[in-house]
C-alpha cells in the first residue's frame, strides 16, 4: 500500500504539473502537490517539474521563498528529481532570455542549442549512461526518452554527469548527485521506460 505524502511536486506556478502527477498516479501513490515549505520539508522525496521560461521560473520560487527551500533539500541529500527546466534551474546561470541568476546548486552555466538546429529539440532521442546509478535500475543504455527544450545545462563539475545525449552538441541529460536526481528529458512523456525512472526515485526515499 502507497504511503500517503511520500512523494511532493513543487507548485511554483510553471510546472507540467498534471503530467507528472498523473505519472506518480499511475505507480500508486498519491502525491501532493504543493508551493509549501513545510509541506516539502515534511515530504520524503521532492520532485521540481519545469517547463516554460527560467526568469519567469526563478521569478516565482523566489516570491515563494521556495530558492531557500530547494537548497535546504538538496544541502540534507532528500530524494530529489529535477525534471527538464527543473534540471537547468539547479545551475548558477541561464542564458536564456539574457543572462539570469538560477538557483545556483551547482556550478555552470545553461546555454541555447547550437545555430542550425531546429529548436525547441522535440521528440525522442537516446540518452548515454555514463555512470551506474540506481536512477538507471532495468534501464538499458541508449534507450530513448522524449525531450523539449531549446537549452541545454553544461556542469563545471563533470561527475555529475550521469547521462548524456547528442543534437548537434553531446549534452548532460542526466545528472546525479547522492539522491539528486536530474534529467533534460521528460520521463512523464516518455512511456514505460519514463515511469520506471519515477519507480527508481521512488525507490531512493
């Protein structure tokens, strides 16, 4: 039986929200959904959704105090998966949009997708297990999941990376940190495969 609250997704006014609720759904549990400091603080595993544009995003979690709170889960290694924006915001800067201020977990900057490209990068590519992690549990390497995104995060610290994929650049599109989890894709649009990336976080609270 799913324990009610085992899992909270950040409401931060910018989130694919329903997607990703409706994918934990499936799984059994019921997350809560939620802008709350407490209520993340309280909850064993956090996921930050994102889609839209990072100013705005960042924006929002400032105004909710939620930055702070963000930082305080990651600084106490609560399970925590950043989904696509959710991944970019965890860097210290985006160009995106001129450049702004993200919530600066990690060193490194977010960059637009080389000229040439067709952008937003839309549709399924592969993703590149670069190390082992429990996130990658009966996950065959090079499998494909679906992406949207026109920027891409570059790490100064390359352990973090955990996956990478290739358009027309070979960028992160999984990072790991103890029980940080982060990826570029969508694992909410990505089928079966993508849901058992939600049952191998799961699985680390």
């Amino acid at each position: 039986m799913a324990v009610q609250k085992v899992i909270a997704i950040i409401d931060y006014g910018a989130g694919n929200l329903r997607s990703v609720v409706n994918a934990v759904n499936r799984l059994g549990y019921q997350p809560q959904v939620t802008s709350r400091a407490a209520d993340l603080l309280a909850a064993r595993s956090v996921i930050l959704p994102g889609v839209g544009a990072a100013a705005a995003a960042m924006a929002n979690l400032r105004a909710q105090g939620l930055d702070d709170t963000i930082r305080r889960l990651i600084a106490a290694d609560r399970p925590f998966l950043g989904i696509c924006l959710g991944l970019q915001m965890l860097f210290t800067t985006t160009e995106e949009g001129g450049e702004h201020k993200c919530l600066g977990v990690f060193p490194g900057q977010v960059h637009k997708l080389p000229a040439g490209l067709k952008t937003p990068h839309m549709g399924w590519n592969q993703v590149k297990q670069t190390v082992a992690h429990p996130i990658f549990a009966g996950i065959p390497d090079n499998a494909n999941f679906y992406f949207v995104h026109s920027y891409y995060a570059d790490p100064k610290d390359k352990s973090l990376l955990a996956g990478e994929t290739e358009y027309g650049v070979t960028f992160c599109s999984v990072i790991t940190r103890g029980n940080l989890v982060a990826t570029q894709f969508h694992p909410e649009k990505s089928g079966e495969i993508g849901l058992k990336i939600f049952t191998n976080f799961i699985s680390l609270a």
